[in-house]
C-alpha cells in the first residue's frame, strides 16, 4: 500500500473516530457525483439549490465566482458546483468544468429575447465543450410561474433544440422549481 493510501486511510479512521465521538453513528454509504450548475444571472441556480438543500430561498444574493453544495438525495450525494451567471463571470465558466459528471443548466423562461438569445448560445458553447460534451444535462425551464414564461415545448422544439441526440438531456416544466413537485415548498 502506498504512503497516500496509508494516509487516507488513517485520515478516514480519524473521521470515523470523530462521528463515533459525536453520536453520528457510521456515515451512510451513498456514492457521490460532481455536477455543474449553470445559467444567466438571475436564472435561478441558487434559489434552486437552496430549495434542494432545504435552505431557505428567501434573501439569495447573486453569486461571485461559484459555490458548491452537497445536495442529499435518499440513494446520492450531488456535489453541484454553481458558477455565478454574470456577464464578467461567464467568461471563466469552462476553468471550473474539469472533473464534472452531468450538468444542470438553468433557465429564466420568462427573460428577455435577447437574454434568451444569450441563454442558448451559452447553453451550445457548453454542449460543444470538450469536457462536458459527453455528460447527461439536465435543461431547466424556470421561472415558469411567470405570466410571460415560455412554455417547455417552445425550449424543446423551438430555437432551443438540443441537437445531442447521443446523450440524456432533460426539461422540466408545469412550473417553477418553487412550484412544481420538483421541489418541496
Ligand atoms: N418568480 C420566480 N422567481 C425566481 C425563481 N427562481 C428564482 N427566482 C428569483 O430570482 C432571483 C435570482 O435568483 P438566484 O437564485 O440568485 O439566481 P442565480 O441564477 O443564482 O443568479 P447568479 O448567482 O447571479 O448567477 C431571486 O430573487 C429569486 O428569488 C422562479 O422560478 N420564479
Ligand atoms: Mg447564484
């Protein structure tokens, strides 16, 4: 065994030791994945995972850089890797891919033609990237509680066809991640 394995291996007996000592009992086995969250400012990338993370939305402030959170689900950990939207952020988005496993892309489908316009080539330039071009991606029409959203046949079938067919892709709809079952209220 090599010194980096011995050490790991006393690192993780030390948490063991440590979560026995808090009453914590063993950590649950739930196998991790690292995702990539991304999408124009205001889209909605951190309400949503703060919903995932049962955090409340309330007072979200738009994200400089990035942040991660560990989303828990019953049979996964999501490690997601959100990257602020901003126009003088976007520009770095592709130094933070590395490593990723499945991309989760936000959208406000109530915005702007010309935010949409911005949305979609950002949503390509992603598609074409080198290290994400082979990931499964989740599309996430948001902001659907809004009188002028677009409906998710309009992102499927319209000017946002995701011309991918050899890898999972997936939309939701009906409403908001606020409002749909996607996300407890
Ligand atoms: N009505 C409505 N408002 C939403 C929805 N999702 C997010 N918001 C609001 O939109 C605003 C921006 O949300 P954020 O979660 O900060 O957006 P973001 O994509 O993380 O933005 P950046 O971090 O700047 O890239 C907040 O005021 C949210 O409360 C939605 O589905 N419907
Ligand atoms: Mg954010």
């Amino acid at each position: 065994m090599s010194d980096l394995r011995i050490t790991e291996a006393f690192l993780y007996m030390d948490y063991l030791c440590f979560r026995a000592l808090c009453c914590k009992g063993p950590p649950p086995v739930r196998p991790e994945y690292d995702l990539v969250c991304i999408g124009l400012t205001g889209s909605g990338k951190t309400s949503l995972l703060s919903k995932l993370c049962s955090e409340s939305p309330e007072n979200v402030v738009s994200t400089t850089g990035f942040s991660i959170k560990a989303v828990p689900f019953q049979n996964a950990v999501l490690n997601v890797k959100e990257l602020g939207g901003a126009d003088n952020i976007r520009k770095y988005w592709s130094r933070y891919y590395q490593g990723s496993q499945g991309v989760i892309f936000v959208l406000d489908s109530a915005s702007s033609e010309d935010d949409l316009e911005t949305a979609r080539n950002e949503l390509h330039s992603a598609l074409q990237h080198p290290q994400l071009c082979t990931l499964p991606f989740l599309i996430l029409a948001n902001h659907q509680d809004k009188p002028a959203a677009r409906s998710v046949q309009e992102f499927c079938y319209g000017e946002f066809t995701v011309e991918k067919e050899h890898i999972p892709w997936s939309a939701f709809h009906e409403h908001s991640a606020f409002k749909s079952g996607l996300l407890p209220q």
